[in-house]
C-alpha cells in the first residue's frame, strides 16, 4: 500500500516492524452514497468536513500506514454523516422500560 506517502497524518509512535518514523494515519471512506468517492482518501483533511454535511452515512475506515515498509492495519472504522453528526453522544439516562 503506498497511499501514505504524502497523505495522512504522522503516528506519534515509530513502527512496529521496521521501528522508522514513518508511520502515518491514513483515513477512506467508503459507502453507496459517495459513488465515485467511494474507497477514496480523505485528503485533505478537511474533505472529511465537506463529506459529513453532503452525505447522510458513510463508513470511515482509519489505517496506520509505514510508507517505508508498507506495513499496514486498520486501526478502526466507525460510521459518519449527517445521520451521525454527533462524534459522541451522551448516554441517555431516562430510558423508560415500559411495566406490566
Ligand atoms: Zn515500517
């Protein structure tokens, strides 16, 4: 995988298999909805902002990416849009359960 050659962010640790500084987050998204964005880069970074408010859910997946060694994992993937605008919402607490 070469995709993180001058795209992605710098990982802060140095890798795991080859122990350079070469380490990078590499963020795709993928889904339907983006058609021919589908599979893409998000880079830059701020297409991301641009993809959350004109799609309504997409999955993002984050891989960390040594450009020295090709070594690669996916480190998660989560779900975003405007559906799933909130990055964290808050727990709800006054669930009802319903009583006999
Ligand atoms: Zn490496």
């Amino acid at each position: 995988m070469r995709a993180g050659k001058n795209i992605g962010e710098d990982a802060e640790q140095p890798c795991p298999i080859c122990s350079h500084d070469s380490l990078k987050f590499v963020r795709y998204v993928y889904g339907d909805e983006l058609k021919r964005n589908s599979g893409r880069v998000v880079y830059p970074p701020e297409w991301l902002r641009e993809l959350v408010t004109t799609y309504d859910q997409f999955t993002c997946y984050v891989v960390e990416v040594c450009v020295d060694c090709a070594w690669n994992h996916l480190v998660k993937a989560y779900v975003a849009g405007r559906r799933h605008r909130r990055p964290s919402g808050r727990v709800g607490e006054d669930r009802r359960s319903s009583r006999t």
